[in-house]
C-alpha cells in the first residue's frame, strides 16, 4: 500500500459491528488507515476495533459524521455501507445529502484483496466453513497466509487476519450482487441456490451473478455435485463426493460418523491416500473437499494436507457446541435456508444415533428455528416446513426481519401451521425470553437441541446462562 495513500486516508464504517463489515474494518486497520464506525451494539468485534485505535459510535446520528469530518479533516474520508444499511440511516442519510464519499464494502474488500494471490470463496452455502477450512490448511502449511471472514475462524480467533502474506482466503458474499468486484486468483463456488429473495426474483438472476463472478476469476473451482455448477459453469477444475470419475478432486466417504469422516482421496480419477478428518457431516466434507482442491491448485504438497487436516474445526455458529443444562446438549447453527436446515438436520441425527446415558433409546432432536427475513419466509415456508418436520419436536419463533419491511404481513406461523400437517409435535413460541422461561416444559434430559438461524438467536445460550438459577428444579 502507498504510504503517502495511508496517511491521506480515513474509512467511517456505517454499521461496523457486522460480522462482514467489521472484519473489513480490521483489514484496513491492520493496514496502517484509521477507521471510524458507528454500530447500535456493541459486540466483541467492535470491542477489538476500539482496542485497536477505531473511532466507535454506539448511535448513527448526523453528529457522528460531523466529528468524523472535524477530527478527521486532513485525510481523504470514505464512508462505507454494507447492503444492509437502509436510505433512512441517518448518517448514510447525511453522507448523500452533503456529496461525501461513499463507497461499498465489497469495493474496500476488492482493493485489499488486490495485493496477494486471491483464493475467493463463493456459493450459496457453506463459504464461511469453506473460508475456514482453507485458511487453516494454508496457515498450517505455508505460514505465509491471511484471511478476511464472515465467520470466527478458530486458528486465528478472529474474522480477520491480514498480514503481509502471498496468499488471501477472501470469502465474498452474492446476496445483494456485488459479488461481480472481486478479482480472484482462484474462485470457488460451492454451489448455487436460489435465496436472498429480496434481491433477485429467480434463480436465473442467481447463477447470472455468479457468472460475473466466474469471469473475474483466473481459475475456477467449482462444485460438481451441485446441479446448478455443474450445468452452468465449466472448468478443469472440480471437486466431488460422489465420483472421482471426470473430476480433478473428489474425496468419496466410507464412513461418516458422529465424531469424523473417513474418505479415499483421489486427483484426476487415481487415489492417492485415505484421509481421516475430525469434523462430521457430507455437506462438511464438500467444503472440506473445496479447500484440499484449492490447497493443491497452489502447490502445496498433499502430504503437508494430510498431515494438518486432523487440525480443521468448524467456525463459530457452525453446528457449534454451546454446552449443556441440566443433561441438555445445546447446538447453536446458522443455517437459515431451508436446504442448510436439511444438511443441519441429517448432522443432528448422527449425533443423536449416539447412546444415552449408556443406554440404547437414541436422543430426541428438538429444533429451534428462528427465520430471518419476511421475504424468505414468504418464499420457502413449505420448504421450511419440510425440512424442519424431521425434527422430533420443533419450536417456531417470531421472523428476525434484518431490516425487512414487512408489507405482506408475513407471520411464522405459516410455518408452523405446515409443519403440523406432517408433525404434531410443533409449536410457536415468539422469542427465546419465553423458550427460556418455560424450558424444562419444554425440553427434557437427554434432548440434543438445535438452535437455527442468522439473526439473533444465537443469543440463547447466554439468555438461558444468565437466568440458570431461576432454572434450576
């Protein structure tokens, strides 16, 4: 980076505390430019921040910008917005009105990105745990490697970790388009569904978005066992779980279990090793698969693979183990589609396979769903319902709208209402205050209980600790 750029440059992040946003911020921080940001909440990400020297606001007024200004008068000042960050925001409000610079997160991301060697990971599902997964192969293998998140990776305990390295894991998001401004060395998409239903209106606008994202990319790593890749898209390079036929990686499982998975590793249709890999699940061995795939398009050496991949875990609020009351195991999971609800489900299952107390009955799986977005809800309520009626028992919340306007007077209990046309066993409860209060009703020792969702549901854990005496029987 220009020195003379750093000096003359401020970055004012409207909503910092995001997870996307703040580990940009962190970036650029790390970097040597001075950051400002405002956030409703403080959370452990802003706390870093400020530690760090950021400037953090805990309201978004007018007068924020005008200190921002002030103080910050003799640098070139950029105000960032994420998607998220409605018109009405005050100070985004006040940045339009008075011409200031605003740019994009995704534009900031694209120019850190534009020093190092690019491994961009991309899709519908799984680019947090993939971003995770990569990142720690190549910091166990290269030492010579940074990452920008939207996740907590626990080799590094952060969602952002920016160094003067050769290579950059940059996980880029599709949801509101701007996925076609990143550059990549190597682009990886794990797949394609049709989600974020408030920006595009099918699944065609989907996979057109992911083309421009493909077109930016020097190589492309892709999916084989998605559909919607592999009909789309072509490449050399493929990775799958279901055939090491006509792909260039595929890792084919031969056992899967609540602990592990053991599967036969094989490049260009000949095997090359059996691999033993401490994290369950088909739809974790896919994103696992991805980042061997990457890992070995750079030239790391596979025994260098093999030898670090028994270190791999899964990033925070992914199928994350919060702890357990009174003989109830609690799961905290981010899925919010319904097809990562599916994938989150059939996990819970092979834990709950597990024997009780040393007894044989298996475990009840109870799932807590809180849905986020109206507009998703409105979409895929039947495939909610679906998924989630696979559970034993099933509780509904209210909709975490994440800004949404809800025009269509969308309620959960669309939800619930189908669900108990397949299983009875379903209730809506509208948030986790009254889950926490009636808990012992509505729980019972033994259940593994999954608690879904990307708002803030993952709160629940610490609302269940915070009240544990009045729990207690």
């Amino acid at each position: 980076m220009d020195k003379e750029l750093l000096l003359k440059s401020h970055f004012h992040f409207i909503g910092i505390g995001g997870i996307g946003m703040s580990a940009v911020a962190m970036g650029l921080m790390k970097k040597g430019y001075s950051v400002s940001g405002s956030d409703l909440v403080k959370n452990n990400e802003t706390n870093k921040l400020e530690q760090l020297g950021a400037v953090i606001f805990t309201s978004q007024i007018q007068q924020n910008i005008e200190f921002v200004t002030s103080k910050f008068n003799n640098k070139l000042i950029n105000f960032v917005v994420s998607s998220a960050i409605k018109e009405e925001n005050e100070e985004f409000s006040y940045c339009r009105k008075k011409n200031l610079t605003i740019k994009h997160r995704s534009e900031i991301l694209a120019m850190l990105m534009q020093t190092y060697t690019a491994l961009t990971v991309a899709g519908s599902h799984g680019k947090t745990s993939t971003s995770t997964f990569l990142s720690t192969l190549l910091e166990l293998c290269t030492q010579n490697s940074s990452s920008i998140t939207g996740g907590i990776i626990p080799i590094y305990n952060s969602n952002c970790h920016l160094e003067n390295t050769k290579f950059l894991v940059a996980e880029v998001d599709e949801s509101d388009g701007t996925i076609n401004k990143y550059n990549s060395d190597i682009g990886i998409i794990n797949n394609i569904d049709f989600d974020h239903c408030d920006h595009f209106s099918n699944l065609s606008e989907v996979i057109s978005t992911f083309k421009d994202f493909a077109a930016n990319s020097k190589q492309l790593l892709l999916n084989f066992d998605c559909q919607n890749t592999r009909n789309n898209f072509s490449s050399d390079s493929q990775w799958s779980n279901t055939t090491a036929e006509g792909v260039a990686y595929a890792i084919i499982p031969i056992e899967i279990n609540a602990k592990h998975t053991i599967g036969k590793y094989y490049e260009n249709g000949n095997l090359i090793s059996t691999l033993n890999i401490p994290i369950p699940g088909l739809h974790n061995l896919s994103n696992i698969t991805a980042a061997v795939a990457a890992s070995r398009m750079i030239g790391i050496d596979f025994m260098k693979i093999k030898k670090n991949i028994k270190y791999l875990k899964l990033p925070k609020k992914r199928f994350e183990f919060r702890g357990q009351i009174n003989e109830r195991n609690l799961y905290d999971d981010y899925a919010h589609h319904p097809n990562a609800i599916k994938e989150t489900i059939k996990l819970g299952r092979l834990l709950t396979k597990q024997k009780y107390n040393n007894e044989s009955q298996e475990s009840r799986l109870v799932a807590i769903f809180q849905p986020h977005r109206y507009s998703r809800v409105k979409q895929f309520a039947r495939e909610f319902a679906s998924e989630l009626s696979k559970a034993d028992v099933i509780y509904v919340t209210s909709i975490y709208g994440a800004g949404e306007k809800n025009i269509d007077k969308i309620s959960s209990k669309i939800i619930t209402n189908l669900i108990s046309k397949q299983n009875k066993n379903v209730s809506y409860i509208n948030n986790y205050h009254e889950i926490t209060k009636n808990f012992y009703e509505l729980t019972q020792k033994g259940d593994l209980i999954l608690n879904m969702g990307a708002g803030d549901c993952h709160n629940f854990w610490s609302i269940l600790n915070r009240e544990k005496n009045s729990l207690d029987v």
